[in-house]
C-alpha cells in the first residue's frame, strides 16, 4: 500500500466479528509491518478485554523467554529465498544436461538433445520450490504476509539462475540455438506458475513435464528429428508466450497466499 489506511479499514480488521476481504486484510498487514503509526492506530482499536489479554500473555511470554535460554536465529529470508530440499534436484537437473552435451558430443547425428530438455529442465525445481511436502518451514514461510506468488518468484529465480546458465554453457558446447534453449525453458517456467494457481505447482509441472515427453520428446527421439517447436523460427512465438503466461500468473497471485493451496 502506498497510502496510510483509513481508521474504518483499522477498525474492522481489529474487530473479530466483521470479515475483510483477502486482498484488503493482506495489504493492510503488509502495511503494518512497516508504519508504526498505523500499529498505534490498530492499538487504539483494540477492545479494552483484548487488550488485557494480550498484556497479559505478553507478560508471560516475556517471562519465559526471560527464564529461558536464548532463542536460535530465524533466518527466514534465506527460506523465501531457496530451501534446502531444492539442491538435489538441481543437481540432478545439471547432470541430466551434462548427459545430454556428452551424448550430443558422441554422436553428433542425434537432434539437440539440450534443446529437446530445456523447456522441462526447471520444472522438478519450480515444483519443489513451492511444495509443502519438501518444506519443513511452509506454514511459518507460507503465512507470513509477503509470502505468495512473490516468495515463489524469488525461489524460480533461484532455480533459473542455476538452470540458464546450465543451458547456456549446453547450447554453446553443441551449437544449438540459445534462444531456442532458453525462451521455451522460461515459457514453460511461466506455465508452470500460471496453471499452478489452479491446481498447485507441483501437478502443473508434472503435468506440463508429462505432456511435453509424451508429444514432443518420445516423437524426436523416434524420428530423430527436432520438431518445428524447436526451430530458430519459433523463438518469437516461445517469447510472446512466456510473455502472455507471465500475465496470467500475475493475474492468479492471490491463490498462492493460501495455505488451502494444492500443493
């Protein structure tokens, strides 16, 4: 939010028995987060029996954490970041394109085998990257107002940042058209997130990894020929997809805020 919310929209978040919609309750305590003025305000909202409560139990909590010892440091930032449970695959997605680059080096008649893998290449790491059985911290990340699509951008950049560089070192040991390796990969990364916010990342890239072996990849390998998808003339038609794709998932962002999610 750029501008301070009215006392009306304070109040009916402090009040328990009235409903705010989504977009309005998230932005409001993004906003908290960063105006003290506006936390004075809620304050000031606040029932005089809730306001005991809550004096009291901070009271207690102050106690305990007092008497206890010193609390580990979270380091949440990390975890919107990158999570842990995404090295494996990662390092399983660069073998596999080594693989490819060593198989094109030996048999040089084969179709590019870089070019036939780039557009799945990241999605085992988009799926993982937002997944709450690969995240032992996904309630905590999850629930956190500036968690959502944004923190799933951050982990695909993660992801990305490992995969092009992968397929760009690919493309140039085997002579294969970059464009052609890296539009279709950040096409599909964009389907990947947009057809998420329907049925959860991890079935939208199973889903999308499923069909592109199935239509294009067992065909190539059969005819040992690369489809007209991966030909240099199609790289303005991945790059105007990606574009539309990256829109649609903009448009679904608020389905990535909830916990309901399919993931």
């Amino acid at each position: 939010m750029t501008t301070h919310p009215s006392r009306a929209v304070i109040a009916r978040y402090a009040d328990r028995d009235t409903d705010l919609d989504e977009v309005t309750m998230w932005s409001l305590e993004v906003h908290l987060e960063e105006c003290a003025d506006c936390r004075a305000v809620l304050a000031g909202s606040i029932p005089d029996d809730s306001r005991a409560l809550l004096d009291r139990i901070t009271a207690g909590l102050d106690a305990g954490i007092a008497a206890g010892p010193a609390p580990a440091p979270v380091r949440t930032i990390r975890r919107r970041w990158m999570v842990w449970s995404l090295a494996p695959w990662l390092i399983m997605t660069v073998a596999v394109l080594a693989c490819a680059v060593t198989l094109q080096v030996l048999q040089p008649s084969l179709p590019s085998l870089v070019t036939l893998l780039a557009p799945v290449a990241p999605l085992p790491g988009v799926a993982i990257a937002w997944s709450r059985r690969s995240d032992p911290a996904w309630e905590l990340i999850a629930g956190t107002p500036a968690a959502g699509l944004t923190m799933l951008l951050r982990r695909t950049a993660g992801v990305l940042a490992v995969v092009i560089p992968a397929l760009a070192l690919g493309s140039s040991r085997t002579g294969s058209s970059l464009a052609v390796a890296l539009l279709p990969c950040l096409a599909f990364t964009a389907a990947t997130i947009a057809l998420g916010g329907f049925v959860g990342v991890r079935r939208a890239a199973v889903g999308l990894g499923a069909l592109w072996v199935l239509a294009v990849v067992v065909p190539t390998v059969a005819t040992a020929r690369l489809p007209v998808l991966l030909q240099p003339a199609s790289a303005a038609a991945w790059a105007l997809t990606a574009l539309l794709l990256a829109g649609l998932a903009f448009l679904r962002a608020d389905n990535f805020r909830r916990l309901t999610s399919h993931n």
